[in-house]
C-alpha cells in the first residue's frame, strides 16, 4: 500500500538523517590529526556579521599537527583569532600579521579517554534519534483505516529490521572512530 510504503520511506530518510548526523559530529572529535573539519564551525564577526571563518580565509593543513589560516582580508585576522579563541577548541593561535597557525598538540592518554566517551555519548544520541524514529512509524501504522493486520504487521517488522540495522550501522561508527581515537 502507498500510505505504508510513505511511512516506511520517511523512517528510512529519518534514520538516514541520524546517521548523517553522527558522521558530522564524529568530524569535530579529533583524533590526533589536524582537519579542516576542526575549525569548520567557527564563526568570525566580520563587518558586523557573524560568517563561518570559511568565507573570511583559506583553511589548510600544511602537516598532521599544523591547521593554516589566511584570511582574504588581513584587517580580519584578529578578528579570526578572537572567534577561535572563543570557540573553545582548546587551540593557542599565533599570528604572523597574515596568516594564524594553529599547533594541533599530541593527544594524551586522558583525551583520547574523553574523546571516546564523547564519541559514545553522540553514538547513544543517535540511537535514541534512530527508536524514535521506530516509534513515529509505528504511531503513523496504527493511525492507517481500512488497512488489514497483515500488512501493517509486515510494515512493523520492515521498521524493526530497518532500526537494527541503523542501530548496528551507528556501534560499527563508533567502532572506525574510536580505531582513529586510539591510533598513535
């Protein structure tokens, strides 16, 4: 039926969406390697404006512990080093009156410990998204009229097998990032 195959796709696109959603959040946890990705959320005030840092300079990664940015317009470069200060991210940037270098430091023992739980906890989050999204699609099943038990038993076990799989698709994640977490 077409109401139950809608139902079915919008759990899918639902899941889908949690999975891309751990990926992204797996990007800010670094494992040791200086990324792009560190930074990519920064927000710069920029002539009034809060702009991600990557419309205000080019971000690179000259070696595995050095991020590089050079702003389009070197009147912005304090005001890029005050939003990575802000941000938290635990870097010390240091500027050359036209680009600021960001020194990665090695991960101790103790943050690769943090990073790991902090790779858990956005993992058991996206579990949580993915049985929500079970539970809509079996609500939307009982709200469907006219339908015979047959089929909406068959859609229950569709959206069952879909959550395991999502659910095992976000632990083998985890897995990957918690390798990166503790290579050295």
């Amino acid at each position: 039926m077409e109401e139950i195959s809608m139902i079915l796709d919008m759990v899918k696109q639902e899941m889908d969406a949690a999975i891309k959603h751990l990926d992204h959040a797996f990007q800010k946890i670094r494992a040791g390697r200086a990324s792009t990705s560190m930074v990519q959320d920064v927000m710069v005030e920029y002539y009034g404006a809060l702009t991600p840092i990557n419309q205000v300079a080019n971000i690179s990664v000259p070696d595995a512990m050095t991020i590089s940015i050079q702003p389009w317009d070197r009147t912005a470069i304090n005001a890029i080093e005050k939003a990575i200060i802000n941000s938290n991210l635990g870097f010390a940037p240091s500027n050359n009156g036209e680009y600021i270098i960001l020194n990665v430091p090695p991960l101790t023992e103790e943050r690769r410990r943090d990073l790991a739980k902090q790779a858990k906890a956005e993992t058991e989050q996206t579990k949580v998204t993915i049985r929500n999204a079970r539970q809509d699609g079996m609500k939307e099943l009982k709200k469907l009229d006219g339908v015979s038990e047959d089929l909406i038993k068959d859609a229950e076990e569709k959206i069952q097998q879909l959550t395991d799989k999502y659910v095992k698709l976000s632990d083998e994640h985890l897995k990957i990032k918690d390798a990166d977490i503790f290579k050295i």
